[in-house]
C-alpha cells in the first residue's frame, strides 16, 4: 500500500539551502530568510571614449542623499548606504536575497582625466560619473641658443 504525502516546494528549497549551507559553513542565522545588513556591492560598469570616461553604477532602492561622489589623491570613491525597508512583521518570509548597508566602490584617476571637471547624475536607481579626458600633451620643440 502506498503513502501519501504532502508535496511542499518552499521545505524542499530549505532542505537544499541547508545542505548548501553545510557545505559553505554558513551558520543558519545567514540562511535565505534572514535580511542581510552588512555591505552591499553596487555592479558598475566602467568605460570611455577619446572624449570622458564613464562610470555607471547600479543603486536600486538607494535614496539620492545617501549617495556621495569624492575625489582624493587621486582615488574616486563612490559612498552611501542603501537602507531596509520596514519588515512586515505578519509576513513569513520565504526568502530574503537582496542586500542592505553601506558600499564603497574606489577607482583609480587616469592620468589624462580632469579631476576638476567631474559631473555625477542620480536617475532611475544609476549614478553616472564622468570625468573629462584632457587634452592630449604634444610634444614642444625647445630652441638652443648657441653662444
């Protein structure tokens, strides 16, 4: 004689992520249902072109002035913080993946950027920075005098 059984598809997906976990070392207070404050890593893409080089970085969710651009010795830095929403505490979380916290992202001034014309914009969860290339130096011809 044969058994039914109830069919759970959220406990099989645990018992999988337990098992995973086990093999990560990953204690079950960092499991999926768990919300992740700690460090988020923004995704970025870098490019240029003969003109200005490009930064775009990915910051879903991140409110405007929670994000700041500097520039010292020579290192861009990218800053801010991308905070938890309130939790609904009546809700059971199946799975929390995304990621909460401060970021920092740091890139290396070319030397033929101009640090001193950088414009960032914030729109639809992107921040773009860009930095004006300089012109290209030409090599001057110095005059010898002959005495």
């Amino acid at each position: 004689m044969t058994a039914l059984t109830h069919w759970n598809p959220f406990k099989e997906m645990e018992d999988l992520s337990n098992q995973l976990s086990s093999v990560w070392g990953l204690t079950p207070s960092r499991r999926a249902t768990e919300v992740s404050e700690g460090y988020f890593t923004p995704r970025v893409d870098v490019a240029e072109d003969e003109k200005e080089y490009r930064i775009s970085a990915e910051l879903p969710a991140v409110e405007k002035d929670a994000v700041s651009v500097t520039v010292e010795d020579g290192i861009l830095r990218i800053t801010g913080e991308r905070k938890f929403e309130k939790k609904d505490e009546s809700a059971k979380y199946h799975r929390v993946e995304r990621v909460y916290g401060k970021f920092e992202r740091s890139f290396h001034v070319p030397k033929d950027a101009d640090a001193e014309n950088i414009n960032a914009e914030f729109r639809s969860g992107v921040l773009e920075v860009r930095l004006a290339r300089l012109p290209e130096a030409k090599p001057r011809q110095i005059d010898v005098k002959f005495e």
